[in-house]
C-alpha cells in the first residue's frame, strides 16, 4: 500500500515536533520529495485539485481498517516507538472534536489550513518555492517553541507569593 503527501507529511512534522530532523539542509530534500509526487501533471505547482486528490488519496491509505477514521494505532504503525508522543500530541491538534481518531473532515481542515497558508500569493496553488518556504518557517517556529519549553523547564516551577 503506497503511502502518500499527507503520510509522508505527517512524518515530517512529526520528526520535527520530535527534534530528530533538525538540519535545514534535510527539509528541503523532504519537501521536495512531497512535492514532487504531489504534482501530478508536472507542472511545477501543486494545484488544490492535485491537492484535494492527494489529501483523498493519503486519508484512504492511512485508514488502514478501512472504518472512515485515522487512529492513533494507525498512525503509530508508520514510525517508531520515539515518536509516539509525538503523534499523541499531533493526533489532539488536529482531533477537534475529541473522539480520538481523525475523520476526513479534521484531516481536510488541517490539510487546508498548511495550503492556505503555503499558498502566500493566494493563487490556488503552491510552487515549490513557497513550500520551501513554508516549511523553513515552520522548522523556525518549532524551534523556537522547544528552546521556550527548555527555558520554561530550566527556570523550574513558577513561584507564588
């Protein structure tokens, strides 16, 4: 069964969130990977067509039960131990009304939130070029939420008086 944008995706993010893909040189071989097979008439952009497909495409493949919903277990089943916390964490972003696995729905809101908000000229489609982009800025968002986690542990419980 092949695995595709939104898995590979989702891995991607997930190993981010983790801290194990750290290097900036690392996510451009990734995003363009991604890219690559998401634009499917070769075009050099991803359309929202080629993207709505894709979405389809990536949520039939992860619902490897075939019940309409993503589980934890299912997505847990794509990547090791280390980065099942990870995934919890991810799962409860996305998992809006709380019922422990993603319906098509929470999947597509969370999709087009990362194209509305790659797409930065607001064309209906992205270029590589903002993908790239989009993902060097999230890569800097994310660090700089881990060295805020790290501060916030290392100054230790908050005191009151």
């Amino acid at each position: 069964m092949s695995v595709s944008i939104f898995a590979r995706s989702l891995a991607a993010v997930a190993l981010m969130l983790a801290g194990t893909m750290v290097h900036a040189q690392g996510m451009p071989s990734v995003s363009r990977q991604i890219f690559s097979e998401a634009d499917t008439n070769r075009d050099g952009f991803v359309s929202l067509d080629e993207f709505h497909k894709d979405v389809v495409k990536s949520f039939n493949s992860l619902d490897f039960d075939g019940d309409g919903f993503i589980t934890l277990s299912e997505l847990e089943g794509l990547s090791g131990p280390e980065q099942a916390k990870v995934l919890r964490r991810l799962m409860r972003r996305v998992d809006t009304d709380g019922d422990g696995k993603l319906s098509f729905r929470e999947v597509v809101v969370a999709r087009m939130k990362y194209f509305d908000e790659a797409d930065t000229n607001r064309d209906d489609q992205i270029s590589l070029e903002e993908a790239l982009a989009f993902d060097a800025n999230m890569e800097q968002k994310m660090a700089q939420a881990r060295e805020a986690r790290k501060a916030a542990r290392a100054a230790g419980p908050a005191k009151t008086r």
